[in-house]
C-alpha cells in the first residue's frame, strides 16, 4: 500500500514527518507550484497512467491523495 | 527602465517582493521574445518553442489599453529584472479573464504567482469594481492549477478538450472562477 504521506514528502523534498495526514496545498510548507506539479507526476507514475482532470482536481490534500492511492482506507 | 503609455492611466502595483506595471503589447511582445525559445517556459502555456517571429509573438497578447486589456509586467524588486507578466481582459465592465507567465524559472516554485495574483485581485475588485475573476488553465498544468487553487478560486467546471496542447492535440481546460464576495471574505481571514 503506498503512503501519500511519503509520496508527497519524497515529491517535495521533505522528511515524512514534515507531512501531516491532514496537510493541504495551504498548510505544507514546500508543497508550492513545482512541489505540486512533482506530487502529480509521482502520483501518475505510482498509478502508472495519465489521471483524469478531475481527479487531478480534487488533489490539494494529503488525504485526497491517499484516497487516490488507497480507494479511501486513511 | 521607461515606460510610455497612452491610453487610460498606467497600473503600479507593488507586493512585497515584485513590482507589477503596466505594458504595452508591443513592449511585452518584445521583452519576452527570447522566452519563446526556452522549451519548458513553452511547456507551460501549451505553446511549442522556437521558430516564432516577433510579429507573430506579438499577436499572442491582446493590445492593452490599461482600461479594458491590461498586461503587467512583473519585476524583481531586487534587480529589476522582467521575471513575468499577468494578463487582464476586462469584459461586460466587471468580469476580469486572467492569465500569467513566468519566464524566469528561477521563479518557479517560489510563490511568485500565488503573491502577484493576490495584488491583481485586490486591484480588480476593490479598484476596478470587478464582481468576478475567472481563468481557464489547461487541466495538465499543474502548476497554475494548484496557484488557482492555493488562492481560494473554485473549480466551476472543466471544459473537456476545451483547448489544443503544444503537440496539437484537444485537451481539457479548467474553469476557475473567483467572486468580489468570496476573495474579501478570504483577506479578511488571511490578510497577508
């Protein structure tokens, strides 16, 4: 199971324990314009395909992004 | 630096790091002609690199008249250097259309976008009167995405294959919509 939380952390050059499970694209220091556009790129290639632009929409958040990963399981 | 202008009053904006002033379209056109070679600057406004002819360059900004299409240069405080720009076409007297370039990567994840567009807004709805902003990014740029969304802009729809990519092909586009209302109610809570 991957962990969104090291996703992100690795995606933005940060220790784990920098990324809450409840962090956002407004409460992640790091987590800027290119960290997001590094978040999005790793995310597709963990999924292994291009997301869909609503999908992509909904990603702002640790917990979004676990959804993603997980099919919601936290 | 000299900047003339003609028509309606010239915009000055200024944010803690950046100045943002009004330009011409043929001023802009050729002070970032030399972005049109840099691929990834290309990459992101879906545009390809190299081969453009200044006049055709040109023709890619609307002629701004500081009234109703607007082009603000942004620069470095720090050296002056043109860093970017933000585009503003103003229609129905009160609905803003913005877009934003950075072609100085050195910027690139460093909040520019995010601290500029905060000035604008301000601007647009407590200067011009502006009861809503709205821009459309295309939906596999990241980047302007999540500065649409890191400002508190709401997602009010995607246009599928609404746009045509770099390679040619028909891709989604994002509305991101933004009301005098609602950016007011976000100052008042964050005021930075």
């Amino acid at each position: 199971m991957t962990d969104a939380r090291t996703l992100v952390a690795e995606a933005i050059e940060r220790p784990r324990d920098h990324v809450p499970a409840n962090g956002t694209i407004e409460t992640v220091e790091g987590w800027d314009s290119l960290g997001h556009m590094r978040i999005m790129l790793a995310l597709e290639a963990r999924l292994g395909r291009p997301m869909e632009t609503e999908e992509i929409l909904e990603l702002a958040s640790v917990e979004a992004i676990d959804r993603l990963l997980n099919g919601g399981s936290g | 630096m000299r900047l003339r202008w003609n028509r309606g009053k010239p915009v000055v904006l200024s944010t803690e790091r950046f100045d943002l002033r009004s330009v011409s379209q043929r001023w802009i056109a050729r002070h970032t002609f030399a972005w049109s070679e840099n691929e990834q600057v290309m990459a992101g406004l879906e545009l390809r690199a190299g081969g453009w002819l200044l006049r055709r360059w040109r023709r890619r900004f609307a002629k701004a008249d500081n009234r109703n299409h607007l082009i603000l240069a942004i620069f470095d405080k720090q050296n002056g250097r043109l860093v970017g720009y933000e585009s503003v076409n103003i229609s129905g007297g009160n609905i803003a259309f913005i877009g934003v370039a950075v072609g100085d990567t050195d910027w690139w994840g460093k909040g520019l976008v995010v601290e500029t567009r905060a000035a604008l807004l301000d601007y647009l709805f407590d200067v011009r009167g502006c009861t809503r902003v709205w821009g459309t990014p295309f939906g596999r740029n990241f980047s302007s995405i999540y500065n649409y969304q890191r400002l508190g802009f709401k997602k009010e729809g995607v246009l599928r294959k609404g746009g045509r990519s770099a390679n040619g092909d028909a891709s989604d586009m994002v509305a991101f919509g933004m009301l005098a209302d609602e950016w007011r109610a976000l100052r008042a809570e964050n005021p930075s």
